[in-house]
C-alpha cells in the first residue's frame, strides 16, 4: 500500500478528525479519492459528449419553427 502526503488547511484537519473520529481514516480517503477519480472521469466524458454533439449541430442544416412543430404533432398520439 502506498502512503501519500497532503497538505490541507487546519480546519479541515480538525473538521475531518471530528466527523470521522474512532473510524479507519485512511480507509475513509482512499474512499473520496476513487469518488473523486470516477467522478472527473464522468466529467471528462460528459465533456466530451457535450463536444460531439455540438460539432455535429454546426454540420447539420438548420430547419424553421414551422417545420419543427409539424414534426413534433406528426410523432405525437
């Protein structure tokens, strides 16, 4: 296992001793930090999709508010 090193402000420390205290620390930040891992990894992809998506709308001919609305009532029950 790998031993990391921090630096974080005080009341933090304090803030986290406290909420965690008489609990396995260590485990707790290995916990936040493949959350944090996961979660960066789905803003990278939404990013991306986001990218996508709008590479394809400058591509994609425009159509009119009329068509549009035909288009809506014509897939409405």
């Amino acid at each position: 296992m790998a031993t990391v090193n921090f630096s974080v402000p005080d009341e933090v420390k304090e803030k986290f001793n406290r909420v965690f205290k008489g609990r396995n620390k260590s485990q707790i930040i290995a916990e936040l930090m493949e959350r944090a891992i996961e979660e960066e990894a789905i803003l990278k992809k939404r990013a991306k999709a986001i990218e996508s998506i709008l590479s394809r709308r400058g591509r994609r001919p425009a159509i009119s508010i009329a068509a549009f609305r035909k288009a809506r009532e014509e897939e409405r029950p």
